[in-house]
C-alpha cells in the first residue's frame, strides 16, 4: 500500500466536507478562513500520521502539499500561481512546521522571535524590536508548534510542567510557558543564533570590540586569565563567549557547560555538557552544579560555564582556584562591580556557611578579569568596561578600570568609544610570564 492510501486509510471527514466546511474566500478575511479550514481538515485527515516517525518529511511534505492543492483546486480560489505557492507554503509551516515564524527563524535579519499570544508576535532586527503582522491560527496551534519544539530536544510541557527551556536544531534558544502559568495563553521566545557564529572581525565592524582590545584579550586567553563576561540580557555574552574561545590554543582540552548548549566552539578538543531537568516523576535531574563537579575529573585545560545563575557559583570559583586557571563564564549584571555581588550572593545559595568575608576571598582570588557588555538605545551592543580585579582590602574586593567607555566629541552620533584609563594592569606580570609582551599604548600613557 503508498503512502498516500496508509495516510488516506485514516482520513475521517471527506472532501465534500472540507469544501463545505471552507467554500471559495472573495476577501483577506475570507482567505484566512480558508486557510483555518485546510489546516483544520488536514489534521483531521491525517491525525497522528502527522508525528509517524516512519514517514520521512520529504514524504509527508509531498502529500500534504498534493491535498492542498487538491482542496484549492477544488474551491476555485481565484488565486495567481505565486498566490498559491505561498498559501501552500503557509499551510506547510502550520502543520509540519513552526507556522507563522518559520518565516523569521529564515529571516538572517532576525535575531530574536517573541511570540505573546496569537496576535502580538514582535521580532528583533538589528536590536531593534518591532511588532510583525503574523499570527497564530489558534492557542492550539501555537501549543501544537511549542509542543514540537520541545520534544525535538526531549523536554516536555504541560499543566505539570508548564515552563521549559529548549532549544532548535540550529541552536537557537527557545523558552517556552503556557497556563496556567502564562495567564494570556502560551508564550514563545526564541533567541537566534547565526549560522556562521560572529568572528572577531564582525565584532570590531559592529563596534563591539577595538582592535587593540582584540590585542589584549588575546593576550590574556592564551596567559590563561579567568574571565568573566557581564551584562544585560540580550547584550551578547554568549556570542562573546565564542569569540573569546577562538583565542584558546589548539589542542587545549575544553569542557563546556550549559544549561541549553548554544556555545558554537571552533575548536577540535572540546566536550560540551548540558544539564537535564527532573523526569515526570521528579527524577533525574542532572544540574548545571553536578555537571561542574563531574567536568573536574574530565582533565579539563579550560572550563567554560555558559552561564553562571546559582550555587555552581561555589564550584566553578573552586575550580578556578584549583589549577583550573583560563576558565570563563558569564553573569547577568548590570556592572562589573555588580558582577561581584552576584557571584556573593550565588555562592550562598549553595548552603555552605562561610562567611562573606571568605567568599570574597575566593572571588578576588579566581575571577582575574570582567568585560562588561551594555546594549544602548540604537541597538548596538558594546563592551563598556574591561575591569581588573584586585585584593582585599579590608572586607572590600578591589577593582581598576583598565579600559572605560567615554563620550567620543569627534563624532557626536556615536553612542561613544572604549578607551584605556592609562592604569597599568597588574596582569602584565602573569603576561611576560607566558612569554607575551603587549605594547605599553594599548593601555595608555605609561610603561
């Protein structure tokens, strides 16, 4: 038997049906009732087939477009052959796809997609956001696309488990809530990540990095500095997390963890790890914290925390502290000196008793290095602060400006220009140390 008898074998409504149910639009309103008719009916047609893992998508795309057109053949739409392909692409996208943004996950445009209920879907272009005109058929539609989503990473979502975070084939971040948690129905956001992960080059057209910066870090990745990369959401810590791989060594062992995996590393010698949430009986979860401890017996050269968001805070400090020298992670705050405080905070929510004095040891002795990333108004992303960190002095954790953010008088529509504060860092010793040696302007007027 073809595949279009198995599929046709389990059709419940018949075409008539369809027809009747449909009929011939005369208007945009009348096409979007056609179109819900055709989705409706294919599902009804189809059902489970839909999700038959023995069907390839090649396959199922074929027959799902040989019925649409069969449907639309016979309402006498009065449509152009262009007209038509895009509706038939349309309705492609709702049923096997991820319906009215598969458009904008194609979009290089586009960097994030958030969907806030079935007719409020905005995009993000060139870190502008702006609302788009697409929208979801139905709160079952757009459960059906979150639904398929998740399941393509093994996640789950439902009353039980109403929050989820996932992520595409391609890497992009997805978070996923719906009721009763989203009180307006399901929700969607979807953070893109390119195809070809931004070089150091693109970094330095956007303006997000100088080149004597790029000088500097490079420097300091292969002098094997602990770095933290701070900043707002969306700011693009991961992405300069990625750049600042491309500085480590090749041959260099490194273990990368995730609670999502979006690090695009170039590099040969690398493990990535990436937590798991509890099973539906509250089992099973494997925490960001666990996968810590677990990478200290991998025989790391460098490990690299996607994001630093609680108790393994204590662990990676640790690790840092304990030969594990060149490590990087990243850390939501609005300044470096906020980056500190969090990491304090973050180690007490491992529930250990020490006191702050002692954690403040730790963080001092471990992070060497803080790169602050702000997003301005216009979109544009910039590094804004590259800060020493020092000793203790007292109970306070010293820290210098190597590099400050200023106004640029020279050209008033920039946001402004990184400039170095002319402070000589007390990392240039660990610098001649691994044989580097930077030239003294980089930093301004001394040597």
């Amino acid at each position: 038997m073809s595949l279009s008898d198995r599929l046709r074998d389990s059709a419940t409504p018949t075409r008539a049906t369809v027809l009747a149910s449909t009929g011939a639009p005369r208007s945009s309103s009348g096409l979007a009732t056609f179109k819900a008719g055709v989705h409706q009916a294919l599902l009804s047609r189809l059902g489970s087939k839909l999700f038959d893992s023995t069907v390839s998508p090649d396959q199922m795309n074929a027959f799902i477009a040989q019925e649409i057109s069969d449907l639309m053949g016979r309402t006498g739409l009065p449509l152009t052959p262009e007209e038509r392909r895009d509706l038939t692409q349309d309705i492609l996208n709702d049923v096997v796809g991820l319906g009215p943004i598969e458009r904008f996950l194609a979009d290089p445009t586009v960097s994030e997609v958030m969907v806030n209920g079935l007719n409020n879907i905005y995009v993000e272009r060139r870190g502008v956001i702006e609302q788009s005109n697409a929208a979801f058929l139905s709160d079952e539609h757009l459960r059906r696309v979150i639904e398929r989503i998740v399941g393509q990473v093994g996640r789950r979502i439902d009353e039980s488990s109403p929050m989820v975070d996932a992520r595409l084939v391609d890497g992009s971040r997805v978070n996923a809530i719906i009721p009763p948690l989203a009180v307006d129905g399901p929700t969607l956001t979807i953070r893109k990540f390119a195809v070809e992960p931004f070089q150091v080059a693109d970094l330095i057209e956007f303006g997000t990095l100088t080149p004597a910066l790029v000088d500097v870090m490079t420097a300091v990745v292969e002098a094997r500095l602990n770095i933290l990369v701070s900043g707002g959401t969306g700011t693009g810590k991961t992405t300069m997390l990625n750049v600042l791989s491309s500085f480590i060594p090749d041959g260099e062992r490194i273990v990368t963890i995730e609670d999502a995996v979006e690090l695009q590393m170039r590099k040969s010698h690398v493990i990535r790890l990436e937590s798991r949430p509890p099973n539906v009986e509250g089992r099973g979860e494997v925490t960001t914290r666990d996968l810590v401890r677990n990478s200290l017996r991998m025989r790391p050269d460098r490990i690299i925390v996607g994001e630093v968001r609680g108790p393994e805070a204590l662990d990676m400090l640790q690790a840092m502290n304990t030969g594990h020298e060149g490590s990087i992670s990243t850390v939501h705050c609005n300044s470096p000196r906020d980056a500190l405080s969090r990491l304090e905070t973050m180690v007490l929510m491992a529930g250990v008793d020490l006191p702050s004095r002692a954690i403040r040891e730790q963080i001092s002795s471990a992070i060497d290095l803080i790169l602050h990333i702000h997003r301005f108004r216009d979109g544009s992303r910039r590094i804004t602060q590259v800060t020493e960190v020092g000793s203790m002095e007292g109970d306070v954790i010293t820290t210098t400006d190597i590099y400050r953010f200023a106004h640029d008088p020279g050209n008033p529509e920039s946001p402004g220009i990184l400039v170095p504060t002319g402070v000589r860092p007390k990392f240039g010793d660990r610098l001649l140390e691994a044989g580097i040696t930077l030239p003294a302007e980089l930093f301004g007027a001394w040597g």
